[in-house]
C-alpha cells in the first residue's frame, strides 16, 4: 500500500513520494507534504524555469535560486513564471 500524505498543494490526501528527492531540512519537508503529482507539477515549473533563465543548475547561484523557488512553489503562495514567458 502506497505512503499517503496531506498535500500542501493539492490540498488533499495523495499518494506520497517514494524516497526524499532533496537534501536536507527542505527536502524533508517536502517528503512529508508533496504527493507525487506535485513534485511531477515542481519538475515541469523547474523545467520551464531553468529553460527560461537559462540556468545552469550545477551553479551555485542558479541552485539557490531553485531552491527558493521550490519553497515558494510549495510552501509560499507559488512560484511565478517569468515575466517573458509565453507557452507554446
């Protein structure tokens, strides 16, 4: 039987992450709160993001700033899209 946790998210109970995808204090709080689906909705927001700004996400300025997006997308009220950003 699948983990399930009280999404912070979703807003309801879903099937929880396997394992803690991030390090440290964060990613703890992000394997106690995040369902599968969002952390797959983080993935493809990252995406778009390191696409957008053209991160290199091995720098150590381009992971702070994913870093901070991650909280705010999970735990602050979101994460913005740039302000360029034009879906295709």
């Amino acid at each position: 039987m699948p983990r399930t946790v009280n999404c912070v998210l979703l807003k309801t109970q879903a099937e929880g992450l396997d394992y803690q995808t991030y390090p440290g204090p964060l990613g703890k709080r992000i394997f106690d709160n995040v369902s599968k689906q969002a952390w797959q909705q983080w993935v493809a927001h990252q995406t778009m993001l390191i696409n957008e700004y053209r991160l290199t996400p091995i720098e150590p300025k381009a992971r702070q700033f994913l870093e901070a997006e991650m909280e705010k997308f999970f735990f602050g009220g979101g994460s913005d899209k740039p302000p360029d950003y034009k879906a295709t």
